[in-house]
C-alpha cells in the first residue's frame, strides 16, 4: 500500500497494513454486534447461509468435497462474520495495489481532499484473472482523440 501524502509518496510496510486491515475488521466487527438489533442479525444470517450452501454445493462438484467443507461456517458460528472471515486474505492482496491520497492545506494542516484507488492489472487497467498476473477484460474506456 502506498500513501500519497500532498504529492509525496510513500510506502507502508507489511506489518502497518496488516494492523490497518485488523482494524478496520475490529470496526466492522464492532460496528455488526452494537448496530444491528437481533432481528436483522437473523434475517442476515439466513441470507448468508444461503449464499454460502449454493458456495459449497458449486464447489463440491467443481473441487471436491475438501474445498467445499472450506465455505461451511462452524456450528453455532455466525456466518456473516465467517464470510468476512474469508474475504480477508483477498483484502489483504488488495491493499498491495492501493493507493491513499490525502491532500491538505499547509498552514492549518486539514485534510481538503482524500481518496483511496487501486492500480489496474496493467496499462488497460483490467481485471485481474485468477492466477493474478493476466488481465482478464480488455479495456472498454472509451478513447477521446
């Protein structure tokens, strides 16, 4: 991850991404547990465990029963913290390829402009493919002469 700090930038180390991403997690976590009310923790949940038996299901007959025992929540366990659970590693190679940008007036030091963008898969910008190093989308931008 790199910060662009009114135009300087700078590159955050592994163990500072690592802690930003956990909390960010601890946030939503606690974000989950105190503002939502029961009734639409539930209603989430049967929402997720859906999403998550079409998952296994899909992955037993493309994968194997291992890979599909991966997508299945432990008992009693709530399954949207477990999904999010799993979208962390994928988070986590996300953050290689983002950029902060933070501008700021220098005399008062407040933040007048921020933005957070992720760099493309290379020049087109596509999608990555999922060994990660091939784009799997042409460019569709249109091309203003």
């Amino acid at each position: 991850m790199k910060i662009e700090l009114d135009g300087k930038t700078y590159d955050l180390p592994p163990a500072l991404e690592e802690k930003l991403l956990q909390d960010f997690w601890d946030l939503l976590a606690h974000l989950y547990e105190s503002r939502l009310g029961d009734k639409e923790k539930v209603g989430l949940m049967v929402i997720t465990r859906g999403m998550l038996l079409k998952a296994e299901i899909e992955a037993r007959l493309t994968a194997g029963k291992e890979a599909a025992l991966r997508l299945r929540p432990p008992k009693k366990a709530d399954p949207n913290l477990f999904i999010a659970e799993l979208f962390l590693p994928q988070a986590m190679e996300a953050l290689a390829h983002a950029t902060i940008h933070i501008d700021s007036e220098g005399a008062t030091r407040c933040i007048t402009a921020f933005n957070l963008s992720f760099e493309g898969a290379g020049a087109s910008g596509g999608q990555l493919g999922a060994d990660r190093d091939a784009g799997i989308r042409q460019d569709d931008r249109a091309q203003v002469p």
